[in-house]
C-alpha cells in the first residue's frame, strides 16, 4: 500500500503519531507514552509499521484499539452542552461576574469575586489530586439554582465540597451555625447536609459533605458537628490520601455518571 501519511497529533498532552490513507482516514495510531501502535485491521499491519517505522524509538506492542470500559462509552456519548468536566473551579461565578461585572468602584468587595477566590483556591487543591485516582467536578449544578462547589469522587469516598471564604478572620463552628468574625452566625451546614443527600440521591452513592474555609485566621468548632467534615484549605489535600471506600472501577462510573448534566437534572 502506498501513499500512507504519518500526522503528529496530542491527546489529553500526549503525543500521538497517527496513519492516515490519501482521503484522511485513519488507519492506526501509535502512542510514544505506552509503545503501542493501535491498528484498526489487521491486514494494514505491516504497512502501517513500515510507514512508522523511521518513527518507531524502540520495542513496541501492536494490535487492535483497546475496548472502552463502560465509562468512558459514557463520557464519549455525552453532548458537549452535557459535560460538566470542563467546568472550572467557580464557574458558575465566572458565569455571572462576566454577564453583571458590578460597578467599577464600591465601598465593599464584591462577595461574589470574594466566593470565587475560595472555589478557585480549594478547586486547584482538589486537581493536584488527579495522580491519586482521584476524580473532580466543579460548580455542578442542582434544580433550583443551588450548586454544588466541587464533587471530589476517589478511592475515600464521594464528597460534596463547599468553599467558604474566610480571609483573616476568626470562624466559628457550632452546629449547624457557621460565624465568620463577627456576623451573624448562619445554618449553613445544614444546606451542606441537604446539598450531600442530593448528590447521594443522584448518584445512588454515600455522598458527605465537606466544609473548606480558605484564609481563616483561627476556627473553633465547639463540637465535631453530625456527618460533616469542617478542614482549612491547607488540609484538603488530605482528602485524597483516604481509601478502602471505592475501587478504581467505581470511581470511574461515578464520575461517568456526575458529569452528565441529565444525572442532576432529574432530581
């Protein structure tokens, strides 16, 4: 066979040398990472390995494309409009802050750029996380209006995150109040328990919530409040070295499932 074309590409920032006949379809591809050349016939084999062959740095492993796993047949089938895993760390105030940016000069910040200073903080924290089989979703959305900051989904456990922008201040904890400095205290753990029963209730998995405050001087948590996890945003990373909950498999259709925009759609 002649005329065969190799076309260099990147994949997830990955390197991928792809095969191509004249009209541009594909015949093959080869991964530098893994040293394979995946084939989509095998009467293209020696071809295929001819025209890699000057690109070819050492041993490598031939045959057909890898059959997906169910989750990623999901994540492959789900319309763009659909997919939440793109969603940034604030995105829904991103979102916001673009349509109505506020008046150039005020005499208080914006608690809106204040809210997504800490989404943004503690969603960087969450993504360091991803070599740990870890999963993530920011700003996911819940009928109604509410959201959920982030979904962390990792070999610990499913958690709803909340992010609390606490710069310089002292916060106090008694359940299910939340103080910062000197305001009046608000039942927000409640809305994280009712927030973690929603995700449970989407995904058919234990969801617990987690409260995050980023930038407090001091916390006092009066006592260890009912189901939730009250940490600063120096000890999120912690939440990635938890296991013994669920498998590499499980964490990979949960996430399948919470990224679909429909999954939370329904409740």
């Amino acid at each position: 066979m002649n005329g065969l074309r190799v076309i260099p590409a990147w994949r997830h920032g990955q390197e991928r040398l792809y095969v191509c006949l004249p009209d541009g379809r594909n015949l093959a591809w080869y991964d530098r990472e893994s040293a394979r050349v995946n084939v989509l016939g095998e009467e293209h084999e020696t071809d295929v390995l001819e025209a890699l062959g000057p690109f070819l740095t050492g041993p490598v492993s031939v045959g057909p494309p890898p059959v997906p796993t169910p989750a990623e047949l999901a994540r492959l089938s789900l319309h763009p409009d659909d997919d939440l895993a793109p969603n940034r760390p604030g995105e829904a105030l991103l979102i916001a802050l673009d349509r109505d940016p506020g008046p150039a000069h005020r005499f208080r910040a914006d608690p809106r750029r204040q809210a997504l200073t800490a989404e943004r903080a503690v969603g960087e924290a969450l993504d360091r996380m991803d070599g740990l089989g870890v999963r993530t979703l920011h700003s996911v959305p819940l009928p109604g209006g509410d959201r959920v900051h982030h979904l962390l989904i990792g070999p610990g456990g499913l958690y709803a995150v909340h992010a609390l922008y606490a710069h310089k201040q002292r916060v106090t904890v008694a359940d299910p109040e939340v103080a910062l400095g000197r305001r009046e205290p608000r039942p927000l753990l409640r809305r994280l328990r009712a927030d973690a029963d929603r995700v449970s209730y989407a995904l058919t998995a234990e969801a617990r919530p987690v409260l995050v405050l980023v930038g407090a001087s001091h916390v006092t948590v009066a006592t260890p409040p009912r189901e939730v996890r009250v940490l600063t945003d120096g000890d999120v990373e912690g939440l990635g070295r938890l296991g013994g909950v669920l498998k590499p498999a499980d964490v990979e259709a949960l996430h399948a499932m919470a990224r679909d925009r429909n999954t939370w759609a329904r409740l």
